[in-house]
C-alpha cells in the first residue's frame, strides 16, 4: 500500500508490475472508478466490486480478465460473501493474462480516443488547399 500520492507513470509501472488488481466501486450506480480502463490496459486480473447497473459493471463483463462482485444500492446482496470468496479464489486461479489478446475495450483507449478526436477536428477544419 502507498497511501501518499503517487506520480502517474510510477502508478501505471506499479499496476504493471502487479500480479492482479482489486477495484473497489460504490453501491451509487453512478459512480465509476476513476483508474477502471487504467487498470483493464495494465493486462492484470482484476476482482471488481461495482454497482450491477453502472457503466462500468457493463463495461467489465466484456472483460475476461475481471470477475464482478456486483453491488446495488444500499441493499447489501444475499450473496455477498460467497461471491467476494469466490473471486479471492479465482484471482489465485486466473494467472498471466495474455499481450497478444486485444483488449475488448480498446474502442475507449488514449490512442483510439485521440485518432476520432482528431478525425473530428480535420472534418471540422474543412478541405485543405
């Protein structure tokens, strides 16, 4: 644990050089943690707690490398515990997550964010001449 803050690139080396990740939600549905894509581009298996009808619990079941504990808002879920154990367990289980498979949510990466942004920026600027 690093409980100061830490500078962006040491924490993107940090969640690279870890073995997986837990990514602890909110039980409001519109609340997404703010390092969710960070950590799904780190490649590491990741035990997410998220509210079951956020835009990130959506995003993370196309993730094969994330297993979702869902919450809801302010009931705690029957199951809880038993899903909280079982993904403990799995994340013991998972091992390496693969480079060469793409990332389902590469549509929401810094490169493919910043091509349509500039797409949309010469489409705006009109014909050169």
């Amino acid at each position: 644990e690093e409980p100061t803050r830490v500078p962006f690139f040491e924490a993107i080396a940090l969640m690279r050089d870890s073995d997986a990740h837990l990514l602890v939600g909110s039980s409001q549905s519109g609340y997404t943690p703010s390092k969710f894509l960070t950590y799904v581009q780190a490649r590491k298996p990741i035990l997410a707690l998220l509210h079951r009808e956020s835009v990130a619990f959506g995003l993370a079941k196309r993730v094969p490398w994330v297993r979702l504990v869902p919450l809801r808002s302010g009931i705690p879920s029957p199951d809880g515990a038993l899903e909280m154990e079982a993904g403990l367990l799995w994340l013991t289980s998972v091992g390496e997550v693969s480079e060469e498979e793409e990332s389902p949510l590469s549509d929401y990466s810094a490169q493919a964010l910043t091509k349509a942004q500039c797409e949309v920026l010469d489409r705006a600027m009109g014909p050169r001449s």
